[in-house]
C-alpha cells in the first residue's frame, strides 16, 4: 500500500497530466536540483495534492560512479549563487 509522505521527489514521479499542467516548474527558478522539489512539494501541496512513496523500495539510483562522471550541475558556472537565488525564492 503507498504510503502518504510530506515531500514530492523528483526521482520517482508519477501523475496524470493535470498535476504538471496545475503545478508546472517555477520559471524563476535558473535550474533543476537546486529547490524544485521543495518548491513544488508547497505549491502542489497548497493546489491540493497529497504526495505518496511505494510502501517497498522500488528503484534506487546513485550519485557515484567508479568512473568519477561529473554531474551536470557540477558544471553549471556560480551555481552556489544560484543555490541562494532559488533558495531566496523559495522562501518568498
């Protein structure tokens, strides 16, 4: 049975459409793993959605690699500024 949680995550969404169409990406907000997911946890959460998690571990991903891939955000130049920009906004 899924389990009610408090937050909505980016790596394991499912909805039908209307949720992205009532509750689209901020776009404010320069760039993705930098506060969407808090961001659209409040304002799907205040459209009123509620936001559930399979009851078993169902898919994992990790953020290593033995291969040391730079992740693309890890590319983005001042993204510590953006991570204040975005953070700011959140807060507003």
């Amino acid at each position: 049975r899924p389990l009610l949680q408090p937050f909505w995550g980016a790596g394991l969404s499912f909805s039908k459409g209307h949720f992205v169409r009532r509750v689209p990406n901020d776009i404010t907000m320069d760039m993705v793993f930098v506060g969407e997911e808090i961001d659209i946890t409040v304002r799907g959460w205040s459209h009123g959605y509620d936001f559930y998690a399979p009851s078993k571990p169902v898919v994992f991903h990790g953020y290593k690699s033995p291969t040391k891939q730079p992740k693309f955000w890890e590319s983005i130049p001042d993204r510590e500024n953006l991570r204040g920009k975005n953070a700011n906004r959140i807060a507003a």
